[in-house]
C-alpha cells in the first residue's frame, strides 16, 4: 500500500471558507475523476477555522490549511494515476488555488483502530 499525504495552504486572496468550497466541490471531484480506478482512498482533512485557543495549542499556528490523504495498492498504481501527464490539469488548479504544497510518502502505522 502507498499512501501519500499533500499539505496546501490556501492562496492569500483566498477565504478559509473559499478553500474549502474550491477543495470540496471543484478539485476532489476532479481529482476522483482523473484518478479512478488507481486512486483507493481519497480522504480530506481541512482546518476548521483561523483561530485555535483549545488546550494544548502549539506555540505556532500551523501552516497548513488542508491535508489530503491519498491510497494506492501499489507504485505501479501511483504512478498509473500520476505518469503521463494524466494530472496536470489538477496540478494548475492546486497552484491556483494554494500558495504553498508539499508532498510526504508514508507508511501509516495504526495505534488504535
């Protein structure tokens, strides 16, 4: 199993309010789209709002507005959605829409399911 994890930052003329409704209704249905049937798993996590004052806050606000989740059964499914061109439209609509995208290979590990 492959799963990679993408962190965005919205773009500075974006609300946190407009991110979500471009994530969720404009690109993850494109990003389903293109990728079906090598992507497995396709899960979003998006900030809730700009301010945190709950107990055990970092000293610094995080950096990152959204983090996808993203399985594949395999390299060759990886590669079978992201070779060849096939997401380029996805990649200019993400740079569009964030000022900032990092990319990290994982290997989850379950504490408590």
């Amino acid at each position: 199993m492959i799963k990679v994890l993408y962190f965005l930052k919205r773009a500075d003329n974006l609300t946190l309010e407009e991110f979500h409704e471009w994530w969720l209704d404009h690109h993850m249905p494109m990003v389903k789209k293109l990728q079906t049937p090598h992507l497995l798993k396709y899960t979003v996590n998006l900030r809730e709002s700009d301010t945190d004052n709950r107990s055990g806050k970092p000293k610094e606000d995080s950096d990152w507005d959204g983090v996808a989740e993203m399985y594949y059964a395999d390299e060759a499914g990886f590669e079978a959605a992201f070779g060849g061109g096939n997401m380029a439209e996805s990649r200019e609509d993400t740079l569009k829409h964030s000022s900032r995208v990092e990319r990290l290979f994982v290997r989850e590990v379950v504490a408590i399911a």
